[in-house]
C-alpha cells in the first residue's frame, strides 16, 4: 500500500501547467497498430480508439459522478507523461509460463479549475493487443476520500457490430446463462450486460471488453443507453446509488479493450495478467495446480460393495485410491445425501444460525481422511458455502491447514459489489497465508489477480454442465463453443467436466446421479484443452472411466501451460488449440452441430520427429456419441493433419517427441 501512496504522489507531483492549444493526446501500440486519441472539449472529456487506421470507438466521453458533483468538465490537463516499458514475468498458474509484456504508457494529469478541485490522473496503456486505461486518484489538498455514485465511461462502438454477450435481470448473480448473438443496435436499452463481452466489426476485427485487477472497486458491466454503452457499477449492499467508497490515494481497476483482426489473438492475450500487480506470495512452492475429484456432480456413486458408504472415511477413501491410480492430484469432499460435510442446521445448502465449517459432521474425520491421501499423493479440498465460511476465516483457516487440507470451493457468493470483491480478495490473502488453493464458484469473472495471488485456480462465472442435473435441455456444444470467445477471454474457466455418459439430444433426460451429457466424448476430452483452467474437474464417479477410451488422455493431460496458440478458431462455431507443457504438445478443438474439416498445420512445432496420438469421433457418434477411434503417426513440423469434426464433436492429439 506505501509502494501505491508514493506512486501516486509521484503522478500528482509532475503535473505541470497546461498544455497550451493541446487538442489531442496520442498514444500508438509498440507495433503502431492500435491508436489510442484522448481529448478535450468546450464540456467534456473524451477518447478514441482505432485499429490499423479504422475507427473502433468513436469518440466517447468520460466522467465520474462523485457524491458533490460531476468530474467531466473545466478541467486544467497538465503536460502528459510518456513512458516505453517491458515487463518480462512469470507466471506460476497461466496459459503462459513466461509473459514479455511491451507496452507504451500515458499519464494524463486532470485537475478542476474550479471548487472542489480534485485532481485525478488518468492513465492509458497501449499493447499491440489491446487497450487498457483506468483513474487514478492520488493524495491532494482538503481531500482524503470520495463517494463514487456512478462510473460513466462509455464505449461508442463504431458501426453496428455484432455482440456476443451475456444479459443479466440485475446485480445479483451466479453470471450463468445462455449467451446471445445480436448486432449492438438491436441490445435492448438500459439491459445489463455482463463482462466480457465480444463485438466482431466488418473486415473480421474483433473487440473485446472486460476489466483487469478489480481490488477495492465495484465489478462493472455494460448497458445501451442513447445508442451508446456505458459503464455500470455494482453497487454497495442495501442501498442502490454508492458504488464505491474509497480513502486516496486510491484507483480504480483497468477498463481493458482487446483488440485484433485475429480472434485468436484475443483468447492467447495475457494482457490481464500483465495490467495486475506481481506475485505477492513469497514461496510459490506449495501451489500445484492440477485436476480433482467432484463426487458432487455424479451423485457421490461408488460400489455396492462398498462396506456403509456416507459422508466418511471409506466413501473418500473409494475416490482417493482412484486418484492415486490415475494421476488426479485432489479429491474434493463436498457432501452426502445433499448435506455438506460440515455441521449446519440450514436447508439446501443454504447456511442456517448454527452452519459451523470447522465441525464435521457425525463419522468424519477430516485429519483423518487427509492423513491417508498425504500417504497416497493426493491433496484433499473441500467446499464450502461463503456465508458459512466468511464470518469464521480465520479460524476456519487455521483448522483446514492442520487437519491438512490444500484447498476449497468458495460457493454461492453471487455479488460483485465493492464489499465482496474486497471479502474475495481477503480470502486469498489469508488462504496464501495458510497454504491454501481457492476455486471460486457463484462468483464475477477473472481480471488476471491470478499473477498477484496464484493461489486462485479458478472461477466459474458461466453455466456449465452441472445444469444437466435439472436442466431438460441440457448444455449442448452449441453452448460449449460460445464460452472461449466470451467468458474466457477474461481467464481460467470453472467448469465440471468428465461426463462420460453422452447420448444424442432426442435419448437426452435430467438424472441427478449418474448424469447424461451433450456432444461426443471427444468433444468432452477436448474441452480439458480448449478451456484455461487450473484445476479441471474429473467429475464422474471412478467406475465411468476405468477402462473406458480416452480416460487415459485425462490422466495425462496437465492444467497449466507454457505456451498457447489458437491454430483455428470461427466464433460460435469451432475452435483449435494448442498447448504445451515442457515438450509435449496438446491440441484440442470443439465443434458446434455442424459437420466440418479442419486441416491441421503442425508448423509450430520444433524440428525433429514426433509421435501424434490422435482421439477422434467414430462415424457412428451420431448413434453411439462415446465411440471414439485412438491412432498414432509419425509427424514433423511440416505436415498437416486433416481431421473431420463430427456435429458436437471434438478431436484431442497429444504431440511428443519420438
């Protein structure tokens, strides 16, 4: 916190006189392809953007409601500050391992030529992938604090593009629902729309707008109004005008614009992490992301045989030997006959007076049971409900690290309001402190504090298969293929994954155990590729997989990378990715319901000869969606692969040196 009050104090100091007849403020990318045009005018402030010399936003204003007035206008600008910088870091859980991150920066000094005069800084980054600028608030005269009403910044899209977004009723959210298609003009005025969203512009250039370290502000969305999207801040509990109450010096998260003619370009972007602060956590060495059990989904199956099964020792014993025999790194315990593992007096899940996550319930022996895993190589995690976890954290906390626990599922928060976002950012301070992995689930998207806090693995924020345990119409690939070119250009991807029961829609019904899933089971394998997630879920009982085919590919495949490319991809209707880990590579693609061929370039590859193993859909998945066919070639890098995606299908091949 010093290191941030001198930062700002040294932007406040370095305001000069104005700028005399300064019309525009320009800053380009390193590559001089993104353009980015702030300005002035008789009663506002303004800025555009433009890419390869075509206008993406035109020019939107800018102001900020305060509780005792507008900051917008009769603003003195001082001399901007230029800066060129490079910042090499590495990441512990990432798409990457090791990010170059060139960017070239602008701090604008504002200051009010009239009462109350309160100074801000506003400062603009520009990457060749994108655009990201936010408001800085330092130390000034007479001034110690604010009350922020409303954030209007707005994004006056050129044109008419095409909108690939999530609507929401209101604030109060898990963020999952089927997401739309739409061109901006037909967005219902005033709807929320949720972060991040995607606008495709003529010509095949591609906008994507989120928002990057959110610590001590309110989560932001998008609304139309008057033909424009604006800014919308969640605001404070009970009460629907403060959004943001801070002490300076203070500033508000990014507001990141991604920007390329290559979707792709979108999905391999670490600019998030790149607009967040380095790695807090001192030793890293106790972070391992990796895959893990969630007997929840399948209904918490084991075998007749098993002697008394329950919320005990020898039903997570069952799911523990399966992990130790297949390379699973945790087994989560979660609940037994729909009450969770730790005493609480609510109903459905739901927190009652007495919900206490440092009891568990009667014949469970949570040291116990982490005792026998530490044995076996397995790390146990658990979940648990916010409400029942947040008013004893630290205590909490203190018992999960001696019974030996790695880490947890906070679930059911459903807010992104300032409170929240500061009690999420608190967990993961104390979790760190503790040795402890957080996986967020009913929570706002990611915004890159993975590189600040790498013990966050995970977020949910979108529908995802659980819903094919109530849902009559299930999560079809159609839904699938959306998710990579909306929610995850904002980060890892919370999804329960590994259902190896799949059947055609018209054999599709809602089973609470032993659910039925969507699409082919390669297109389920594929999804362990396509998805950035640090801790993909195996959420089928152990019997569904033991020798059955492609299990042995979710064994080996890892969760973190140290490289990405996107080889192919069309919006909405199929996507190829590669990922490496070491020298391997893995390739994942899914497939909307149409058929298609997708011929593979394997010229990213380093020179030598390499052994493919390709999983690809039978001709019969449109009868029998779990028949796949398994073959191995020889390949170099010259080659190229020609694979037929099947309707909700998918392909996984899993590259290594021969």
């Amino acid at each position: 916190m010093k290191q941030l009050a001198n930062l700002l104090l040294f932007s406040y100091l370095i305001i000069a006189l104005p700028v005399s007849g300064q019309k525009n403020i320009n800053l380009f990318s390193p590559d001089g392809s993104l353009h980015f045009s702030f300005r002035q005018s008789t009663n506002s402030i303004m800025y555009s953007v433009e890419y390869k010399g075509k206008t993406i936003v035109d020019h939107s204003s800018l102001s900020l409601q305060f509780d005792d007035d507008l900051f917008y206008a009769n603003l003195l600008i001082g001399k901007p500050i230029y800066r060129d910088t490079t910042d090499n870091y590495e990441l512990v859980v990432g798409k990457t391992k090791y990010v170059h991150a060139h960017y070239k920066e602008v701090i604008i000094p504002l200051e009010e030529k009239r009462k109350p005069f309160r100074i801000m800084n506003f400062v603009v980054r520009a990457f060749d992938d994108g655009i990201a600028f936010r408001y800085e608030f330092p130390k000034q005269k007479n001034r110690t604090k604010y009350t922020l009403l409303d954030e209007n910044t707005m994004f006056k899209l050129h044109g008419d593009p095409l909108a690939h977004a999530l609507f929401l009723p209101n604030y109060t959210s898990s963020h999952e629902g089927l997401y739309s298609s739409l061109p901006v003009s037909k967005i219902k005025a005033d709807t929320l729309m949720d972060m991040p969203a995607l606008f495709e512009f003529p010509g095949h250039v591609f906008l994507g707008i989120t928002e990057a370290a959110l610590t001590d502000y309110a989560g932001m969305y998008l609304s139309k109004h008057d033909d424009v999207l604006i800014s919308k801040l969640s605001p404070l509990p009970n009460q629907k005008i403060i959004k943001v109450t801070a002490t300076l010096p203070h500033r508000s998260p990014w507001r990141v614009l991604m920007i390329s003619d290559r979707i792709g370009l979108l999905i391999e972007s670490n600019i998030l992490t790149s607009l967040n602060e380095p790695c807090k956590i001192k030793d890293v060495s106790w972070i391992k992301p990796g895959k893990t059990t969630f007997p929840w989904w399948n209904g918490n199956v084991v075998p007749d045989s098993l002697n008394a099964p329950g919320n005990n020792f020898v039903t997570n014993q069952y799911y523990i030997d399966f992990c130790a025999r297949n390379n699973i790194e945790y087994h989560s315990v979660v609940e037994y006959g729909l009450h969770q593992w730790y005493m609480d007096d609510g109903i459905s899940f739901q927190p009652g007076p007495h919900a206490d996550v440092t009891t568990p319930v009667r014949g469970l022996d949570m040291k116990e049971i982490c005792d026998y895993a530490k044995q076996k190589g397995v790390g146990i995690r658990v979940w648990v409900h916010f409400y029942a976890l947040y008013p004893k954290l630290d205590t909490a906390f203190a018992v999960f690290e001696k019974w030996g626990l790695k880490g947890m599922m906070v679930d059911f928060m459903d807010r992104d309001d300032q409170e929240m976002v500061n009690m999420q950012t608190e967990i993961l301070q104390k979790a760190a402190a503790h040795h402890l992995h957080i996986q967020f689930h009913g929570a706002y998207k990611p915004t890159g504090l993975n590189r600040t806090y790498p013990n966050e693995f995970t977020r949910e924020g979108t529908r995802n298969y659980e819903v094919d345990k109530w849902d009559t119409k299930g999560l079809s690939p159609d839904d699938d293929i959306n998710i990579p070119f909306t929610r995850m250009l904002a980060g890892s991807t919370d999804y329960h994954l590994g259902g190896f029961r799949a059947v055609p829609q018209d054999k599709f019904k809602t089973q609470y155990t032993r659910p039925l899933v969507l699409g082919t089971r390669c297109h389920m394998l594929a999804m362990y590729i396509v998805l950035e997630n640090y801790l993909q879920m195996v959420c089928d009982y152990p019997a569904a997989y033991e020798g059955q085919q492609g299990f042995e590919f979710i064994k080996a495949v890892p969760t973190t990378w140290d490289e990405t490319k996107v080889i192919e991809a069309k919006v909405n209707e199929y996507i190829l990715i590669a990922r490496r880990k070491n020298m391997d590579w893995y390739m994942g693609a899914i497939n909307n319901h149409e058929e298609r061929h997708v011929n593979i370039s394997l010229n990213f590859l380093n020179d030598g000869k390499y052994v493919a193993d390709i999983y690809n859909d039978a001709d019969d998945t449109n009868v029998n969606p779990n028949h796949l066919i398994v073959q191995k070639r020889s390949v170099v890098k010259e080659d190229k692969l020609l694979l037929e995606l099947a309707p909700g299908g998918g392909f996984v091949i899993h590259i290594h040196k021969q």
